[in-house]
C-alpha cells in the first residue's frame, strides 16, 4: 500500500469515527423513524435530526441517505447537495422559531476582552455618519449617505452655530439633534449610567427643533404605536415603571464587569425591549431608546450598533416577537449580528 492510500484510509477512519461519535447509528435510525413517511424521512426532518444531534444539514442528510437509505429519490452526492442548498436551512430554522443564539453567545464569550472597542475621534465621526444614516432612514427619514455626513462634519465643527440647526425642513433638524445625542452618548458612556441618561439623550434630539423644551418630558397622553403588537404603557404610570427600570441599569452598572459579555449585552437588550414598551417620551422614543442601548453597550467597550436597510424590517419584527411571546432569541440574534457589522466597520480606526 502506498503511502498516499494509507494517509486516504487513515483519515477515512477518522472521519466515520467522528461522524457515528456525533450521529450513533443506532441512535440516528431511532429519530429517523419518528419523523418518516411512508419509511422516508423529508427535509423537515433531516432538519429536526441535524438539530437534535447538532450536526450540520448536510452531513445528517448524507447519513440518513447512505447509511439508513431513507431519502427518497435520487441520493447521488451532487443532487443531495442541490437539494440542501434549495432548502435553505437557515430560513426555515427561522420559521420554526430557532436562532443561533447560542452560537453568538459562545463567540462573544470566547473573544471577550479582544472584541473591545474604544472609540477614537476617528471611530465617533464614522460611526454617527453610519448612524445618522440608517436610524433615520429606520424611521423613514429621507435622507441618503452624503447628506448625512455633511451634517455630521459640519456639526462638529459648528455645533449650534451650524446652519443644519436652524434649518426650516423638520428631517433635518432632527437629524442634527440625532448628532448631538450621540455626542452625549459617547461623551457620558464612561459615566455611571441611569435612567436619566435617556431623558437627557432625549433632550438632545429635539435640542435644534423649534419647541426643544418638550425634549426629555414624558408623555401625558396614551399613545398607540404604529405597527407594534403591544399597548404602551399608560401615561400616568411612567414615572414608575422608569424607577424600576432604573433599578435594573443600576444592577446591571453593579454586575457589568463581571458578566460574560454575552449576557451583558443580552441584559443590554431586555432594557431596550422594556424601554420601547414603557414609550415614555412625547417623540423620538426609537431613537432615544436605540441610542441608549448603544450607551449601554458603549459602557463595556462594544461597538454601538446600527440597523441597515435591509436589516431594519428584521429588527422590528424581533421587538414584535418580543412583545407578543417574551422570547428575546430573535432579537438577541439580531443585536448580536449587528454588533460585529459595526465593529467590522469601525476597527479600521481604532489607531
């Protein structure tokens, strides 16, 4: 036997012993036949099993085809491998309600301290142009990638001197007012943070608009969110409900450099979720209630996020989710995902 034939078979024998390790014959022909048809198992199932043995698709696929001979039709390699790829598993593990939460949970965990973000001058002005862009965008703002950026220069160097603050034109006041807010957020992110944070976030949206004293006030009406499958919170009670919610930021600012950093960000997201429902300003609560998220998330290091166009319906789907079941996995999902976009993006300037 040659050399090159000995190594084939060697690795041959390594990859059936991982693969009956992972997917015991025994074991495989048992869930296969509590999801066959007719002495078949469908794609639907192949899926189920892959996820009970935590093994990918395609490999469960070729077993159950090989070794149990339970997929109907053509098995060959190259027609098994078509099939998988119009199946589209991921899809489909999000319309039977899975997500890779734990996935990105173990990532974030295992590069903790490596994944740190300190924001420069350079990583700030980058990431409020992106932001700028897409939260206003998100909240069907007409505005496009060049505009925003002028914006965010100009503001920097004018501040309320700049004529984007005494503009006429409602979007671009309020766009300006999203620039000074996060020059807070990144300003205070190293401060002890508190519900107090988000009225002044607030503030700062609607500090150009023409009644910037209505800034940071809570609403004293009852209010219906468009879109959203929850009631809002009564007006009346908003001042309680922000106590307790203080309460839980001031635990969490407690706890925050001894948690995992998936569960902190995690923590992050459950006050964001509650901070929507809660709805307490008269205006701008996605935007504030976004922007101190990212606060939060600012306050450990990591990057602030931004929902992209094609993101955005997913987003809103997620706190829809939330609403409707207490199940945050699609929004955690949804988080997590951004997260790396924005620190992808923003890495480049960190020196």
């Amino acid at each position: 036997m040659c050399a090159t034939n000995a190594r084939s078979e060697i690795e041959k024998y390594a990859e059936n012993f991982a693969s009956e390790l992972l997917m015991p014959t025994a074991e495989l022909k048992k869930q296969a036949q509590k999801y066959a048809k007719d002495g078949y198992v469908d794609l639907d199932g192949v899926l189920l099993i892959a996820d009970y043995f935590g093994a990918s698709f395609l490999s469960c696929l070729y077993k159950i085809a090989y070794r149990l001979h339970m997929i109907q039709g053509d098995t060959d390699a190259e027609t098994l491998q078509k099939l998988a790829r119009k199946y589209k598993t991921a899809v489909k593990r999000k319309e039977q309600g899975k997500y890779d939460t734990v996935l990105y949970e173990q990532l974030f965990d295992a590069i903790g301290d490596n994944f740190k973000l300190k924001p420069t001058e350079y990583a700030c002005q980058k990431f409020k142009t992106e932001y700028v862009f897409h939260d206003s965008r998100l909240e069907g703002i007409d505005i496009d990638m060049e505009m925003a950026a002028a914006i965010v220069m100009d503001l920097r160097f004018h501040k309320q001197d700049s004529p984007y603050c005494r503009e006429e034109n409602q979007n671009i006041v309020e766009v300006a007012g999203l620039t000074f807010a996060y020059d807070y957020a990144f300003r205070e992110a190293e401060s002890e943070i508190c519900i107090y944070d988000a009225k002044h976030l607030n503030e700062q949206l609607f500090s150009t608009a023409p009644c910037s004293e209505y800034g940071g006030r809570y609403r004293e009406s009852n209010t219906l969110v468009l879109g959203a499958k929850f009631e809002t919170i009564d007006y009346r009670k908003i001042p309680e409900e922000m106590y307790f919610l203080d309460k839980e930021i001031k635990t969490l600012m407690d706890e925050y450099e001894e948690l995992p950093l998936s569960k902190y960000v995690e923590r992050v997201i459950q006050i964001h979720h509650r901070m929507t429902v809660i709805h307490a300003f008269r205006d701008g609560n996605g935007r504030t209630t976004r922007a101190f998220a990212n606060m939060l998330l600012l306050k450990r290091n990591v990057s602030p996020v931004f929902f992209r166009d094609k993101e955005k319906d997913e987003y809103k789907e997620a706190l829809k989710v939330a609403d409707l079941s207490g199940q945050y996995d699609m929004l955690y999902e949804r988080f997590f995902k951004s997260i790396l976009s924005s620190f992808g993006a923003l890495s480049d300037f960190r020196m």
